[in-house]
C-alpha cells in the first residue's frame, strides 16, 4: 500500500523510472512531420566586418530551402534582441562578428545532413578587424571600440560597487596587517551534457507558436517572446512553450541563444516545423560562459588574527554583449555575498563590466549569481591572512565566523542572513577527517621533504531569488509557484512554475506535499515546463526551487488543509474548533476514531461539501519569499603533491553542508556529489581562455576537461541541521552550495602544500604545469 | 548512392536503405527511432551514445551505420527483459545513479559490458571501466555504486544477466 513518505526520507526517485528505459523526451527526440532543420554558419573570426555573404552554394544544394542571415532578419525587427542586462545583442549580424564561432547565418534544410552540407559552401567575405581579448587592454585609452553599435565609445560597460568605501580605506589604513592578493578566475563552460536546441512549431490557422526548447525557465521565456515579437502578431496567449526533460542545465539553459530566435523566426515564415540542435562544439564555443573575473582582494586584521576589513575590486569580462543572466538590478550578480562566514565591520566591492572579444554570458555554471566568485576569493585570501599570521587556518576561521547567536545578521554589504553555525558545521568536518592528526601528519611529511596540503572552505552561499522587493528580471518580480489539484479519488496533479533538470523536482515536490496533506507520494503527478498548463514561475536556477517553488507547495497545500478542514467538520458534524490534524486526516479532539481521512475529504469534496463552500479542493500559491535563504558548509581537502610532475591528487575531501531542514537526503546528497564534481573541475581542469587572435582554446571536449569517475575522488558527505526560520518548510536549498564551496577548499590545500616553499597563490585551474614551474622557481627538484 | 544494410538491433532484424555517411547513432535515433540512446559531443568523449556492437561497448556517434551490416546491436532499450529490469537499471535507480538521465542509458551500457568481462570489479575497475563516459550531474559516486550493486545482484542471479543482443 503506497505510504506518505513525507520530509526527510530517502524516497526513491519517480523520474527514473524512464530514465533507466531511455524512454526521456530530451529535444532531441521529438521529431513532427515535416519538420525542417536549422543549422548555423559560425565566425572564424573574433572580430570582422562582414563584407558579403554568398548563398548560392548552398542554395543550390537539393533540400536546402533557405539561408537567413541578419539583414533578412532586420526587415522583420529581429537582428537583434534585448539582453536581460539592459544591454542588446545580435541575433545574427547585419555588418561586422563581434566573437569567434559567432552565429553569421543560419541554413534551412529538408534534412540535418542538408543543412550542414549548406552550412559548409556558404562563402562569407570577411575583413578582420583588431582583437581584444584582455579586458585591462580593453580599458586602455586607443583601444578599438567594439561595439560601435552603442552611443557611448567605450568598451566600458559598467561601474557598480557596495559599501561603505571610505570607512574601508580607514580602516586599512589603521589595520596592523593587511594582505593584498590578485587572483583570476577563469572563463568556465556549464557543458551540461545535453547542448541546447529547440524545435518550434508556428500553426498559421490558431495564430499559435508551440516551442519545444531546453530551458530553465519557460515562463519567462514565453513572455520575453511576447515583447520581442509581439509587433509580428505572437500574442502570449498564442505562445506555448514546453521545455521537455532536460539533459542537465546548470545555468547554461537560462539564456536566449540566437540559434532558438532564428528557428521561430524560420518556422513562422515557411509554416513548417524547425528543429535547431546544436552540437557540442558550437555548444562551448558560443553559449553562455561563467566567471572571467579578475579580482584584486584585500584584507585587513588585527595581529591576532581579527578581521577588520574587506576591500575587493575586479574586472568582469563579459564579452561582447552584457547577457549575463542576472537579476536585473544585480550587474554582478550576488558578488555583495564576498564577506562570506565572517563578521566584518567594514567591507567595499566594487565590479567593472568590459566587452571584449568574447561570447557573451557571465554566471552559468550551477551557482546563484556569482557567488562562486565571490566565495572563492573570501576563502582563498582569508586563508592568506591566516598563512601569514601564522595561525592555524582552522583556528582562524573560528576566530572570525559569525557567532550562531549572531542571526539573523546584518552584513556589511547589507545582507540579513537568515540563520547560521558554522562553527559547528566546520567543527564537525574537522572531526570526520581528523584534522588535528592530519596536521601531525603533514609537520612529519614536510621533515621529509614530501608535499602534503590541507585546505579548508567555509562557504556561506545566498540563494533562492528572491525577495519582490529587491528581484526582478525585466521587472519581473521573483516569485514562484504552485498549483495542486485533488482529484475525487484523492489522487493529485500538482503543477509547478519551474523546471527541473535532473534534481528530482517530480520526487521532492511530492514528497512536500506528502508531508503537508498526508496523501502518498506515489499519488501525486508533479508537472513543470509547459506554459499552456503550470502557473506563471520564473523557473529553476540559482538554487531557487525548494527556497521560492517548493515554499509555495507547501503554501498552496496549507490552503487545501484549511479547506479540507470545512469539509471534514461538516462530515463529522463537529466545529472546525475542535479537529485537531494528524498528517492525512481530522479528527475530533479526544475521539481519535471520529475521523476523515484526506482521501475521504477529497471524495466529499465533489459529493458532498457544506452549503455555502465551493465545490472541488484545490490551490494555488504564488510566493513571494521574505527573505533569501543562506546555505552554507564546512569543506576539508586533503591533497598530496608530486614533486616530479606537479601533479595534485585529492586524497581525501570531507563536506559538512547545512542547507536547512531536508526533503530528501538521497537527493541533498547526490547533488552534493555533483556540485563537489564541478567545484573541482574549475579548480584543477577546465578553463577557456583564448590567444591573442580571439581563437578559443579549449573549444571541445577534447580539449576541455570535464573530469571522469577516474579524476573525482570518493566524496565523503555529512551534514549539520540549522532550518531557515523565514521559509515555510525550514528549506534553504543545495544544488550549488558545492560548487561554490569546493574550488577553494582544493586551491587552499594545494597552497597550504606549498606555502612554506614561499608560494602564496596559484591561480585555478591548478594544472601540473603551474605547480611544476611554481616548484622549479623556488628551487625544488625531484 | 545508398546502401542496404540488415542490422539486428534488441534481437529483432531491421533492414534499411542507408546514405554511407550516416553515422550509427543517426541510424538508431532516427531510423529505427530508439531515442534511448543520446549525443553529447561530435570528439567521441562523453559515450553517451554507448552502445554494444557484437557485445562490445562502442560509441555509436564515431562509426558509419553501413559498419554495423550484418552485426548485432544491443541498445538501452534491449536492457530490460519482459518488463523487468536489469540489474544495473535496477541498480542505478536504487542507488540513485542518475540525475538528469542523459548520460545514463550510454553509462549503463558500459557498465553493462563491464560486468560481462568483471563479474566482481573492484572500486578502481569500476571508475577505470566508466571512464569513457562522461557524467555532469552525479560526480561519480553513486554511480560506481549501482554498478557494484549490479555486480552484486548479477553474481546472485546469474539469470538476470542477460539481455538482447
């Protein structure tokens, strides 16, 4: 008999099922009669004027229908589109390319095969243009301006800051020990395993779009279709989008890409179904890139080891339109979240945006807006100040957390976090891994010549945007929803406004509703990503489902209890005063065997509810969270260096995360699992840079290290328990509290190996090569 | 100029017309219409694609269709027997060794023929053995774990091990 499960167990997961039959929907499967295919002609150029493009190759090509490029596209309004940034952004160019692989003109085709042998003999006369790959050179005066589409001649995007800048400085100036360090974060790729693409279906005669598309967030998709191309007659109510099981988002399927614009707008002109899928090349050499942040960080202390200051100034790259996916009044994202798990009096941030060269994007890689960024640099120079000190880094970061009776606490860069301890989080993760032994360890090893490290990260994220009064994208406030129907069998349809993409939205969100109205979980269909059915959500991204989506299940199934509660007065002929709630059914205070269940409810709610009651049990909940959440954890690295060869191999890496109360700890831990992955994939293997040229280095997946299960260490997982007091559940979230924490866990462990060699910093990825020169420089040989 | 070529996919024989050029995953996917099996890349390193060609693992994105002629083809979809599961699809959903499920049906065919050549991998074997495959969402862990509950169950009911090809 199917058992309401509820909060906290180990439900095995709903979704499987076809996973493990390959019986998904992922985009590429949907194949419509007649559909045509859409395949796209690149740039090889990081900066050209478009002097000519030749279509007649291709054109003569039997089944290539059509090659579209910017100046067709203009005559409707569509070359270019709106960023989420206030900034524009090309679909396809009229005169010049702005980054290498970007999208020059898109072929139609009968076939897939078709449309790449036409991509092949489109002949494109370009004139090459000077390259700026640098966004310090960007900044220099005499550098080409790149977007001479914009009024005002700079490549200059932006200036925000935070804090208060001028008790900052005197407090560095007071300080008895500053550090300063520069560090760069590398240009990542999301490189979910899916790549993106789209099938899109105009029906002339309804007037109506239907688009199958990878994304994140349908919604909101649907709605900036309405205002981009509402002047050619796609009304919202006419738009459907459907975003199918996804393979993987983690950022990457947020934004718009030209390629899903072109197949509309293809689809729309022939009437015919046009599929656009793109490969994994044009997946990591054109979609949305993540962090390129160039940070010079400061610290101030004490001689003991107190913080008194925080000072951070970086230059974002944010290639050549400003699309980074952000809320819209947050041009760098979170970053503000940068006095991480410590308690500063005084802290200044200030972010430069710059175009160069480069595709356009800016936070995708499964984290809420750049609070990776702004993780790591806290870690990495905290654990600088505690090097130079002398101090243990464990003891100096107990010296400096937030005390747990500190919450909620007000940040010097104006966040309240809703509740915390992370010396106990930090305190449990040195026990697992037996850090004093550890260190006893790592002295003996030094005697001996031998490169040992332990790293520590004490990550606090800010997650779940957010809060109406300070999110929005494109005014768009940040809520989320739900909608729960019972049936009068009392089986149930729930649907949600976001979209899961593998965290098990279809499992967790039952088990949310189980918990709230007793009702198994085997007995809830949770639904998401069709615009036509689901409530109006902004979508699954920055670790906002449980926070802002799963809030609002538990909301809207408060508002069927209450109701429910009418109805089972009325059939047990008591006051509603004197039912009590056991989870899955009332009863009559001090008569536990006078009792309806949820399930008879439900039935007497079609066939006999009280007078004066509307019929049916269901509702919706449109949540608007008063505040964020802030997951935060304690992670401990352990790594043994090759002296020869400069390898880094991670013996050991504990994480202690607290993301609140748990709806499923099989789920919290798998995605810990995965998010620790692709903290150490930045960490030690993956970067995008590019030459001089604007070429891209790194542009597949032969040259862009996604690690495999023989890189990735056994992950050793625990966690500690401290609920949100703001959300309904006590949830605060965890898809990325990994990510954001791991990278400088490693980075420290490596350092601490090498600090007393005289080594204070290396850049990430932390590659054999920059560990081997960085040995050989300070004389050490095998 | 087209090709015929008769390649026996799950146990059931499929005779087709083919361009030389079309790769075999298109030929799956397409022809035959099993979207079971995925793509994740155009270099041959993620194996979503992973399938058994004559029992071996191949990425099925890296070889023509006209190379399988006259060969047997084992695809996720062949896994299951009669409704029931095999043991690594039955050990990735109890261990929970899938996310978002694209990588997962190239991953269990690997793990698949790992466990006709292993009976009993080791740790190291296993993570060896799936290294061709690339997963963005589990980190490994769970998956080296349903693997080893597949072995398990595999060695304790040698009947179950089957499958088509």
């Amino acid at each position: 008999m199917a058992v309401a499960h509820g909060m906290g167990h180990a439900v095995k997961r709903k979704e499987d099922a076809r996973f493990i039959r390959g019986k998904g929907t992922y985009i590429d499967d949907i194949k419509l009669p007649g559909m045509l295919y859409l395949d796209i002609v690149r740039s090889p150029y990081a900066h050209a004027k478009i002097k000519a493009i030749h279509p007649e190759k291709a054109l003569a090509i039997p089944g290539v229908l059509a090659v579209i490029t910017g100046k067709d596209l203009d005559k409707y309004g569509l070359a270019w589109m709106p960023t989420l940034m206030s900034d524009k952004q090309m679909v396809l160019p009229i005169d010049t390319v702005l980054y290498q692989a970007q999208e020059v003109a898109a072929v139609l085709a009968t076939e897939r095969y078709v449309a790449a042998d036409g991509v092949a003999v489109v002949e494109v006369d370009y004139e090459p243009l000077p390259v700026v790959v640098d966004p310090k050179k960007a900044l220099e005066p005499g550098a080409p301006i790149l977007r001479q589409d914009r009024e005002q001649k700079t490549n200059h995007i932006w200036h925000w800051e935070v804090g208060d800048r001028a008790a900052t400085d005197k407090a560095f100036r007071e300080a008895e020990v500053t550090v300063k360090q520069d560090m760069y974060i590398p240009r990542i790729h999301v490189c979910s395993i899916e790549t993106c693409g789209c099938v899109a279906k105009w029906d002339p005669v309804e007037g109506k779009l239907t688009l199958w598309m990878t994304t994140q967030a349908p919604h909101a998709i649907r709605t900036v279709v309405a205002l981009v191309a509402g002047h050619l007659g796609l009304a919202e109510h006419k738009i459907r989008v459907i975003s199918p099981d996804i393979g993987g988002g983690f950022g990457g399927k947020v934004p718009v890409y030209p390629g899903y614009v072109v197949a509309v707008a293809a689809s729309v002109l022939t009437g015919a179904p046009v599929k656009w899928i793109e490969d994994r090349m044009e997946n990591i050499q054109a979609d949305s890139f993540a962090r390129d942040y160039h940070i010079t960080a400061e610290l101030a202390a004490k001689k003991d080891g107190t913080l008194t200051a925080l000072r951070a100034k970086t230059i974002a790259d944010h290639g050549a339109f400003d699309a980074a996916a952000n809320p819209s009044k947050f041009p760098a994202g979170l970053f503000s979240i940068c006095t991480g798990s410590y308690d500063f009096k005084n802290a200044f941030a200030e972010v430069d945006g710059v175009y160069t060269n480069k595709p356009p994007g800016g936070i995708a890689y499964r984290c809420s807006f750049r609070v990776t960024e702004a993780s790591y640099m806290i870690e990495r120079i905290a654990d600088i100040v505690a090097h130079q000190l002398g101090m243990d880094p464990a003891d100096f970061r107990m010296k400096n957390f937030i005390k747990p009776e500190a919450f909620p606490y007000k940040s010097a860069l104006g966040w309240t976090y809703d509740s915390g301890n992370y010396q106990g989080a930090l305190k449990k993760a040195m026990d697992k891994i037996g850090y004093a032994a550890l260190r006893k360890e790592q002295a003996e090893k030094r005697k001996r010549g031998e490169l040992m490290g332990i790293g520590i990260s004490s990550f606090t994220e800010i997650v779940g945007a957010g809060p109406s009064h300070t999110f929005d994208i494109l005014g768009l406030k940040m809520f989320d929803s739900a909608e729960i129907r019972i049936h009068p069998t009392g089986k149930v349809v729930a649907r949600f406004g976001t979209k899961s993409q593998g965290q098990g939205h279809e499992t967790t969100y039952a088990q949310i509703i189980a918990h709230e109205l007793g009702i198994p979980e085997d007995d809830i269909a949770v639904e998401e990503g069709d615009t036509d059915t689901a409530p109006y959500g902004l979508g699954t991204y920055a670790s906002r489902s449980t926070p802002v989506a799963g809030a609002a299940g538990a909301m809207a199934a408060r508002k069927i209890r209450d109701k429910a509660k009418k109805i089972a007065a009325h059939l047990l002929e008591a006051r509603e005063d004197d039912l009590e709630w056991e989870r899955g059914k009332f009863f009559v205070k001090g008569s536990p065997d006078k009792a309806k269940t949820i399930q008879e409810i439900a039935f007497a709610s079609y066939t006999n509810y009280p007078q004066g009651l509307e019929p049916g049990l269901e509702a919706v909940s449109y949540y608007d969270p008063p505040n964020l959440t802030f997951p935060f954890g304690s992670y401990i690295c352990v790594v043994d260096i090759d002296k020869g060869t400069g390898e880094v191999k991670i013996r050991r890496f504990v994480a202690v995360d607290d993301c609140g109360n748990i709806i499923n700890p099989m789920i919290v831990e798998g995605q810990i699992h995965g998010g620790l992955t692709m903290g150490l994939a930045p960490a030690l293997y993956e970067e995008i840079n590019y030459d001089e040229d604007g070429n891209i280095q790194g542009g597949s997946f032969t040259d862009y290290l996604l690690p495999t299960a023989v890189e990735t260490p056994r992950w050793e997982t625990d966690k500690t328990t401290t609920p949100s007091p703001h959300h309904p559940l006590g949830a605060k979230a965890v898809g990325e509290s990994a990510t954001v924490g791991a990278p400088a866990a490693i980075a420290n462990a490596v350092v601490d190996a090498l600090w007393h060699l005289g080594v204070r910093h290396i850049d990430i990825p932390i590659t054999p090569w920059k560990v081997w020169k960085a040995l050989r420089e300070k004389g050490i040989t095998e | 100029m087209a090709q015929r070529i008769s390649v026996t996919v799950n146990g059931t024989t499929h005779e087709a017309e083919v361009e030389p050029r079309l790769l075999f995953v298109h030929f799956i996917r397409e022809v035959l219409g099993l979207t079971g099996t995925h793509i994740g890349c155009d270099t041959t390193n993620c194996g979503a694609c992973t399938v058994l060609l004559d029992g071996r693992p191949v990425k099925s994105c890296t070889i023509f269709a006209v190379q399988a002629d006259g060969r047997a083809v084992m695809t996720v979809e062949g896994l299951a027997r009669d409704g029931a599961l095999h043991p690594v699809q039955e050990g990735f959903h109890e261990k929970h060794g899938l996310q978002c499920g694209f990588c997962t049906p190239g991953m269990m065919m690997t793990a698949y023929a790992l466990l006709q050549r292993n009976a009993n991998p080791t740790e190291e074997e296993i993570r060896w053995g799936i290294s061709g495959n690339l997963c963005r969402c589990t980190g490994y862990v769970n998956i080296v774990e349903a693997v080893k509950y597949a072995a398990e169950k595999v060695r304790s009911q040698p009947a179950a091990a089957g499958g088509r090809s």
